[in-house]
C-alpha cells in the first residue's frame, strides 16, 4: 500500500469513528491537498470506512 492510499484508509476509517460523512471528508482532504482526487483514493477510504 502506498502512502496516499494509507492516508486514504486512515481518512475513511476516521470518518467511520467520529461519525463523520465519508464523502465531506474526502472533499476536504482533497482541497487541502492531503490526497489527489483520484479513484484509487476514493477506493481505499471506502474500504476503511466499511473496516471500521
């Protein structure tokens, strides 16, 4: 796993424990520049949030 897809993971999972909205997070990871906008991003945050 690389490090973008790591952050990815931790953003989804982190969502999913705070009861934060998935997608409002990764829109604001994405404007900070934390992560690209791409769809391998989208894949592994969706696959922590439903890990978590």
């Amino acid at each position: 796993m690389t490090e973008t897809q790591r952050r990815a993971y931790g953003i989804g999972k982190d969502a999913k424990t705070t009861g934060e909205d998935l997608d409002k997070a990764l829109n604001w990871a994405v404007a900070e520049g934390v992560v690209p906008d791409t769809y391998t991003v989208d894949l592994h945050a969706r696959m922590g949030y439903a890990a978590a």
